[in-house]
C-alpha cells in the first residue's frame, strides 16, 4: 500500500518583495511575487511616484526651456517626452507645425 504523503505538504505560495535592480527604474519601484517553489506564480508591480521637482523647476524657465528636463523624467526613452511635450505646448498654444516639420515627425501623429 502506497501512502500519498503530499496532503501533509504545506501548498501555500511565498510571497517575496523585489526591489529595484536596473538604473531605469527608479528606486520606488516595488514588485511583490508570488512563487512556488522557484517558478513566478504572479507579480504584482507598484510603480510609485518619485517627485523630483520637475513642475516647480520648471515654473522659472520659459516653454522652450523645459525640453531637456523631460529627458531625464525617463531614462528608457526620453525622446517620446520631450515630443509628448512639444506637441502639448503646440496643441496649448495654437501653434500650427510648418510641413518640414510634420515631415520629420511623421510617426508621431498631429
């Protein structure tokens, strides 16, 4: 007679928190996994909000200004803010991209 020793095992999941391990992220960023035994079960992502500042610094200086802070909002891809930007101000201020521009910029749409 076999005896099946795997209902005495105890089944529930463990639950580690893993903080940042990469220079993008920054250092608010918490991700809570669920595994059992090695294997990832779920991952639960909680970004944050880091507050550098940005909105205040950028209160003394002119629209034209501001385009290298939004490089360093993210280290991944600063170029989709700075054009995220760009385009708000231009849709703010009525300003109407000559077709050079609209040319150079054809993937974003307007």
């Amino acid at each position: 007679m076999t005896v099946d020793s795997s209902k005495d095992l105890h089944t529930d999941y463990i639950e580690v928190m893993m903080g940042p391990s990469h220079p993008a992220m920054h250092g608010i960023t918490q991700i809570k996994l669920f595994l059992d035994g090695e294997t990832i079960i779920s991952a639960d992502v909680e970004p944050g909000y880091l507050h550098r500042g940005f909105e205040k610094e950028c209160e003394d200086h002119r629209w034209n200004q501001i385009v290298p802070y939004t490089d360093r909002l993210n280290y991944v891809s600063p170029l989709i803010n700075n054009v995220a930007y760009v385009m708000a101000v231009e849709k703010l201020c009525g300003i109407k991209p000559t077709p050079g521009v609209t040319t150079c910029g054809s993937s974003f749409p307007r």
